[in-house]
C-alpha cells in the first residue's frame, strides 16, 4: 500500500499512517517459523509494529527485529 511519507509525523500519526497496511499473502509459508524483520532505521516503530502485528496473524514461531540505526 503507497502511504503518505512518515517523515513529519507524530508517534501516533505514524502508527495511524501504516496500522492496517501489511497483510501476509501466503500464511502457509509463514506458520510455525521463525521471521526476521529488517529495517534501516527505527525512529518510532510503528512500522515494523504494523509488520509484526500483521505477521503474527499468520502464526509464526517467533519475530525478531534487526535494524542498522535508531533514531534518538
């Protein structure tokens, strides 16, 4: 889904922008394993929350995140 840029947004603007934007389309693949999620930078998290909150509907085992930088 294209969304509006995250950049000026507040904590709560961002996870309003990307809450119901990921959906995982093959759950068989999914169920019971272990995901890792990366992304470049984690300012609020409200992406890799929506990821994650998306995923878990699929059943994974485990989902950890890896992220080069995290903003202060």
């Amino acid at each position: 889904v294209n969304t509006i840029t995250q950049t000026r947004k507040s904590r709560l603007g961002r996870w309003r922008n990307v809450r119901n934007v990921f959906e995982p389309t093959d759950t068989a693949n999914i169920k019971g394993k272990r995901i890792l999620l990366v992304d470049d930078i984690i300012t609020t998290g409200a992406t890799l929350e929506a990821c994650a909150n998306a995923l878990y509907s699929a059943s994974p085992q485990s989902i950890s995140i890896a992220c080069i930088a995290a903003a202060q």
